[in-house]
C-alpha cells in the first residue's frame, strides 16, 4: 500500500524503530482476548446511552408497541425494547439517517452495548421508526409525565413559537400549476402515439420480442411517461383542492361577518369551490407531496412548520405538532387546547400562568380565544394601524372602555410586568429549537409526508425533554 525502503519493513507489534529514544505502550493489532470482552466495561458510568437504556426498561410503557406484533408471522422481529433504545439514543446524538445508525451499531461502542452485539440492518430500523409513529405521542406523555414527577415542569411563564423543518424534498422536483396542465396534454398525446404505434406493430411482436416473450409487454419509455402522467394530475388535482378549500374558507368568513342564514352562507361557499381557479405559480413537490414552499433561514424551500409550546423552568416541551401552513396565525388555538390536554393525560393538574407568543399569531380570533384561557397571554400586537391608539412603554395610559382586543393587549404588554414577563419568550423557547436542531439534527426530516414530519418532530422533543431530564438528574436538581 506505501512504498517502504529495503530494510524498514517491520513485522506488526516489534519495537519502535532505533533512535527513537522512547518506549511506549505495546501495541499490536493481532492481539487476541484471552476471554470474551465485556462492552459494559468499556463504556462510562455517565455515558449518555445508560441513562437511555434505564428510561426505557424502568420508565415506559411499551405495551402498545408490543401489542402491534401480536398477528405478525415469519422471523422473530428485533426486541422492540433494543430498537426504541437505539432509536432514541440515535436521535439525541443527532444520528437520524437509518444508514448511519446501522454503521454505529457495528462501529460504536455505545450502539453496540445498547444493541446487545446485535446489528439490525437499516431497512430493519427505517421500518421500525415509519410503523410506530403512532406510539409516539403516548411516550411523549410518559416522558413528561416523567419530567413533572422529577420537578422540571413549573408552569410559571410557557412560550409558544414554531420554526421550520427542512422536507426531504429536492426543489428539482416540482412543477408550478401553469406547467402542469399543458405538460398532461403533452404526455397523453405521446402515450396515444406510443399506443397506436404499437398496435400497428402487432402482427410483428412474435419476430421482434422472439418467442420467449409474450410480446405484450409494456414498453419501458410508455411506463414511464404514463407513472409521469399519473403523478402530475395527483398533482394537478391536489391543487386544485387546495385553490378550492381556501376559496370555500374565505367565503364562510365572509358570510359569517356578513351574518347571512346558513342556507345562503352554504350557497356563497358552494359557489366560490365552483369558481375557485388556482394560481398559475403554485408548485406540488414530486418527492413529497405534502410539504410545502416556505422562508426558512436557507432561503424559499420545502419544508414543514413545526410548533412547540415550552416551559420556562427546564425548557421542557410541553406540546408538539407540525402543520403545512407557512404561517403560525392559525396554530394558537390549536396548541393551547393540546397543551392543556397534554397536562391533563400527564396527570398534571395545574395550568400554565403566564403563555407568550410572538406577533406572528396575533389575530382578532386568536385575541379572542386568549380570554377564554385561565392564564395571562401575551402576544405581541407589531405595528399600531392607523386609528389604534397604544400606549408608551413604561408609562401605560388607562385603558379606553371601548378599547379594542388589540389595544387591551398593546396596554398589558407595556405595564412593567407585561414587559417582563415577554422579554423572557426568547430565552424560554429559541434555545430549545436551536438545541434541537444542533445537537439533534433536527433541522433536516428524513421521513416524508404530514404523518411522517409530525413523528419525527414528537421523536426530537422527546429526546430534548430526555435530555433536559438527565442533565437535571446529573446536577442533582431532580430525583434519581
């Protein structure tokens, strides 16, 4: 493999060469054990992969993963317990390609001991992640169940926020509306041609396919414009049914403010769907369908909107949900109603005292369902419109009886305790996403689809809380 001078070659595990003026440790490849080695002695007391394989055999409830094996046949399948070890252990260290994970098990220690020696094959471990997503939001109760009994969960101040998740989606592989429908004509004018191409050839199948063929066999350039044609008008249609549930949204918010009966308000909304034409640039990805063109910190790409809501005290994940909408105006309601039940299913009695949220979910709707909450909301109201009258920082007028929602709220946020209380929203939920998408990776999803995004999400914020749980563990702060 190198070149080495007559007389330099060495037979592995002699000495070093003379002159070097050192002795140092032996070293030699070929050793053999005397005795079967032990992987527990080779890996730390504090090594993170104990504390994962602890969790998992003393502190969840796997019954629902074992109950999906109870009507599968064949090989006996990996232990479900080793798989989630692996799997949580893999997404805490950021390793999320199944690729990868199967190369640690061979190569890394921690893997190795977490898998008993055993090295399930990547497609094993890509099955297991896909059929039990939806398990995870019962171990995501469990884990914060876990995190309340060990004190981590204060509910004094929580902060809601969303970030975006890169899809596992190539932008290559998109089509706007206005290419998509000339591109149909143009496929199912070449696959009639193709067609009637072969049929004119019929009668000189048996010479030209030989007569191990049956001679009917599609033929490869006609499959593969007709799988293409198939995937654009998927495509085609999904448009379409989005340009139409928008229609029929704006509509039915028409009619409500308009206060039309419900027969004429249906009417309004069965003719705007009638009506409804997309926009010629919106795109469909082919590799996932379901994400979506949004502005993350890379520029315009597909990704998905991934919400948190995260407690003050250890920046522990309260709730977590992932929507295909680009902006966060509609998650408030929705994530404020999960948390409260996440709290109630975690036995967790008590309910936030403070929620905070940015401007991007500041709506009449959204002000409205704030004061239905039993908790103080602040969420930042932006620029004062024209005819809003706000008061200046620090030294807040009375607030007008015939104040707006939005004018209450500009008031509250510019009291002294408003202020301080909202100058914590950054600190409470930002450091949870960036821990999360450095330590974890969880910027970029390896599994496609709505269903798919919304598992992985769950998996990275249990991980996170796992984490927050044996950090504080560690630092005595909660019990062992």
């Amino acid at each position: 493999m190198f070149d080495i001078e007559p007389g330099e070659a060495r037979a592995p595990g002699s000495a070093a060469p003379a002159g070097a003026g050192k002795t140092f440790r032996g070293y030699d490849q070929g050793q053999c054990f005397l005795l079967p080695p032990s992987l527990d002695d080779w890996l730390d007391e504090d090594d993170e992969a104990r504390f994962i394989s602890e969790v998992v055999e003393e502190l969840l409830d796997l019954t629902p993963v074992y109950a999906s094996y109870a009507s599968v046949s064949g090989a006996p399948p990996y232990d479900p317990r080793m798989m989630l070890k692996l799997l949580l252990f893999a997404y805490a260290t950021g390793v999320t390609s199944s690729r990868e994970l199967e190369r640690r098990c061979k190569r890394d220690i921690a893997f190795r001991w977490l898998s008993g020696n055993q090295a399930p094959d990547y497609r094993s471990l890509a099955r297991f992640r896909r059929r039990h997503l939806d398990a995870l939001p019962g171990l995501f109760l469990q884990v914060l169940r876990v995190c309340a009994e060990a004190g981590l969960v204060r509910l004094g101040r929580v902060a809601l926020d969303g970030t975006k998740l890169a899809a596992n989606a190539s932008r290559h592989k998109a089509m706007s509306y206005d290419r998509i429908v000339p591109k149909i004509d143009q496929l199912q004018a070449e696959v009639a041609a193709l067609l009637a191409e072969a049929e004119a050839v019929d009668e000189a199948e048996d010479q030209q396919f030989g007569q191990d063929r049956r001679g009917d066999e599609v033929a490869p350039e006609l499959a593969r414009r007709e799988g293409r044609l198939a995937k654009l008008r998927a495509a085609k249609d999904a448009i379409e049914a989005d340009a139409a549930e928008k229609a029929a949204a704006v509509a039915r918010k028409k009619a409500d403010a308009a206060g039309q009966p419900p027969e004429q308000a249906d009417a309004a909304v069965a003719t705007a769907v009638d009506t409804a034409a997309p926009k010629p640039k919106a795109q469909r990805n082919f590799t996932d369908p379901e994400a979506r063109m949004m502005k993350t910190v890379r520029g315009f790409d597909y990704a998905f909107n991934a919400q948190a809501v995260v407690d003050e005290g250890h920046q522990i994940v309260l709730s977590a949900e992932v929507t295909q909408q680009a902006t966060d105006i509609q998650q408030f309601v929705p994530m404020a109603e999960q948390t409260l039940r996440n709290l109630d299913a975690a036995g967790i009695e008590r309910s936030p005292e403070v929620v905070l949220a940015d401007a991007g979910y500041c709506s009449e709707a959204n002000l409205e369902a704030a004061d239905d909450l039993d908790a103080q909301v602040l969420i930042a109201t932006g620029r004062q419109r024209h005819g809003e009258s706000f008061p200046t920082a620090g030294a807040p007028d009375p607030v007008p009886e015939d104040a707006s929602r939005r004018e209450r709220m500009a008031h509250a946020l510019r009291t002294e305790q408003g202020r301080t209380d909202y100058a914590r929203r950054k600190a409470i939920v930002e450091p949870a996403f960036g821990q999360m998408k450095t330590r974890q990776n969880a910027g970029q999803l390896r599994l496609r689809g709505l269903a798919g995004a919304q598992g992985e999400w769950l998996l990275h914020t249990i991980c996170h809380n796992l984490r927050k749980l044996r950090v504080a563990t560690a630092a005595g702060l909660a019990p062992a």
